[in-house]
C-alpha cells in the first residue's frame, strides 16, 4: 500500500459538494470516511418530512447547470472554469452509463430568455461562447423564437441536468462500493471532527490526516455566508429542455426537468434570509402560470400542469463566492473549506472537488516535507 492510500480524509456533509469531494479524493488514493447529519436518499421519502431536511440543500435543487459568463472584467471567470470541469465529468458518467438510470443524468438543450440582458450576455457571440468559455453548441435566437415582445435577448446551448436524489444515491453508492465508509453524526463544531471516533481500528481513535468542511453552510463562524430561500413546484409533465427566463424586475421563471420519474422543477423564487419553511400557494401559482406563458408546450397533450409537489429550500449563499480553500484550526488539525455554493452546487461540484483535492495534496506534501 502507498503511503498516500494509507492517509485518511474526512468529509463532513454528504450534500451534492461533500460527496463529489470524498469520491474524488478516494479516487486519487485516499481513505475516506464521510460524517454527515443528513444522507442521500430517495427524494419521495425525503418529501414525507420536508422540514427536518430543509437546512439539507442539495435534494430541493432542480438541478441544472445553466451557464453563466464571466462578466468583462473577469468577475466569475472562477465559477466559469468550475462550471466547465463539471460538464465535463458529467459527460464522462454519463456516457459510462449510456441508459443514465443510475447516474440521474440527462444531457438536453438548455434554452434562455432575457428582458434586461447584462453586458456579458450581449458580448456572447457563437465563437467567444463555444471557443473560449466552452459552451457547447451555443446558439443566438433570433427575435422570431422569442416567447414574447418583452424578452429581448436568447441563447440555447447544450447542457445537463440531473434528478438530484438519484445522482447523490448514486454517488454515495460509488463512493462506498470503492471502500469509503459513511458515519451518520452532527457535530457541534468544526474542531470536533479531530476528535472523533470512528472505530477504525477495534474502536480506536482512527487517524485524520485532512478534514474537508462541505457542509454547506459553514459552522456559524463566518459573517459572509447566509441563506436563500428557494420556492419551486415540480409537476408530473416533462419538458424536453431546461429553460429559463430573467425578468427585467429580477424575478426568474425556469424548469429543470428531472426525468427518471421525477417529474420537472417549475420555479422559482431566490429570497436571501427569508427562513419561511413554508410554501406559499400564491406564489406556487404564479410561478406555474409564468411558466405557461413563456413556455406553453410544457402543457403537452393534456394542456394541463399535474402538481406533485411544493418545494422550499434554502440555497447555503456567501458573499463574494465559495469558500474554497485550507485552514489550520485551533488544536492544529487542517480543513479544506469547501461551503457556500449558494444556487450552483451542483454546476460546480466537480470543479470544487479537484480545488478540494489540490489543497488537500499541497498541505499533505508540505507537511511531510516538515516532518
Ligand atoms: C430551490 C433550489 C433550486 C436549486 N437549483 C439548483 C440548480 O439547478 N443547479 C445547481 O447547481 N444548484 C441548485 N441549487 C443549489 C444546490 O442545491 C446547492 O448549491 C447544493 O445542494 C449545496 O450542496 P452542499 O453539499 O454544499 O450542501 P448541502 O446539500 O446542504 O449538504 C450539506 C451536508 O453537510 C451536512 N452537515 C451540515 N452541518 C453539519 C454538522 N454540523 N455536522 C454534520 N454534518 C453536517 C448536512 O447534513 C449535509 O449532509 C438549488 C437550490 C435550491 C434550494
């Protein structure tokens, strides 16, 4: 054995985040153990009690990766690259697992529409967003396939989405499948991950050599992060491409079809620090009748919407981005920070996960360089 397979990592969180991290990091050698209050499970259980997992973000995602470009400054160019690293992979698992039943991946057209298109949209040509940002197959649309007078700027271009549950049951089942264990516990602190016991060896202390916090949030102790509240509504009608709209008042109209018998996500709403865990019925509706107008083939042959369920979620956000990056904390142990993801986990996952495994490796390398 190696002596990088015997160091041990362990993730905290088994959100999309924590779970691409703790793959990706047994991928490259490591033995990983994941510690997490809550688990991926089917989403239709999750739904039996939506209140006890609403501070768990990654089940009420839609999700789907709806690129967004850097703007001229280069503000995002960090995102963007994630963005793309994740497409990429994406792209690998699914086409390992060409019927996409157990990944909960489908690749489709993503299509959108905007009122008041910022500078970086208007500077998107075909060659600058397939060339240089790798947004395949990007398209401009002509005003005639403009759902009404008031958008007035389209793209479409190739894209994911993923049945969220399905693709966190499936990661966790490959992480585990590949030896990695899996500890239900919340901790009340982030040191205390150094003092855990996992019963490594006949009940021992196991032996961290790195700890990586995907715990979404973060522990309380960083005044950037807060949270976004997200109302969407899946319906039961499929919809053959993500489409979203941006309003000229800043309100967003999109659906995330989910397939695999999950039906499409209709949103949706983005509240920064509004904790109602409640649905409301007014805005359920006015989030499907906006859908309708800008795009009435969700209809299909029934010309109705099947409601199956309300959702809220809350979106973990941080001011200035993600937090990705190594800390020595009290007591000495070493954290890779990976929280924050706010409404783009799961469009940056894979690249989050090689920025995790790049800090993981530079601090290990340094520190046995000292020893
Ligand atoms: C309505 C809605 C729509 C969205 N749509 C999209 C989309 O289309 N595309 C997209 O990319 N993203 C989307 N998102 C955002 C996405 O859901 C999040 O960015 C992502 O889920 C964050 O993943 P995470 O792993 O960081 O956090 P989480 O999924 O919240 O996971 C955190 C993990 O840490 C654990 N944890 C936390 N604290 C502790 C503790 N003290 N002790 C032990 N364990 C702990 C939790 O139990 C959990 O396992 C959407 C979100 C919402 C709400």
């Amino acid at each position: 054995m190696s002596q990088q397979q015997q160091q041990h990592i362990v993730v905290i969180g088994a959100g999309v985040i924590g779970l691409s991290c703790a793959l990706h990091l047994q991928s490259a050698g490591y033995a990983v153990t994941i510690v997490a209050r809550d688990l991926p499970a089917p989403f239709e259980t999750i739904c039996l009690s939506p209140r006890s997992h609403i501070n768990y973000a990654s089940p009420w995602a839609g999700a789907h990766n709806r690129w967004v470009p850097p703007t001229p400054s280069g503000d995002g160019a960090r995102e963007h690259a994630m963005a793309v690293a994740t497409y990429a992979r994406m792209a690998a698992l699914a086409a390992a697992e060409p019927a996409g039943a157990a990944t909960g991946i489908t690749f489709m057209k993503g299509i959108e529409y905007l009122e008041a298109p910022p500078a970086e949209y208007l500077a998107l040509t075909p060659e600058r967003a397939v060339g240089e940002l790798g947004m395949p197959a990007f398209r401009l649309l002509a005003p005639s396939e403009f759902p009404d007078e008031r958008v007035v700027w389209g793209c479409e271009y190739d894209t994911w989405c993923v049945n969220p549950m399905v693709y966190c049951c499936f990661l966790l089942r490959r992480f585990v499948w590949g030896g990695g264990r899996v500890v239900r516990r919340e901790l009340k602190a982030l040191a205390e991950v150094y003092a855990l016991d996992l019963g490594l060896s006949g009940g021992e202390k196991g032996r961290i050599d790195a700890a990586v916090n995907a715990s979404g949030v973060g522990f309380g102790d960083d005044d950037k992060v807060f949270i976004t509240r997200g109302q969407t509504c899946v319906v039961a009608n499929s919809c053959a491409a993500t489409v979203t709209r941006q309003n000229a008042d800043g309100s967003w109209t999109f659906s995330v079809p989910r397939n695999f018998d999950g039906g499409t996500v209709i949103g949706g709403t983005k509240e920064p620090d509004n904790w109602d865990a409640d649905p409301s019925p007014q805005v359920r509706e006015s989030l499907l009748r906006s859908f309708t107008a800008t795009h009435p083939a969700i209809l299909g042959e029934s010309g109705e919407l099947r409601v199956l369920q309300d959702i809220v979620g809350r979106r973990p956000t941080r001011r200035g981005g993600p937090r990705i990056e190594g800390e020595i904390i009290p007591g000495g142990g070493f954290v890779m920070h990976a929280y924050g993801l706010g409404g783009r986990g799961f469009e940056l996952s894979w690249g989050v996960a090689q920025g995790v495994l790049d800090g993981v490796q530079r601090h290990l390398k340094a520190h046995q360089a000292k020893l």
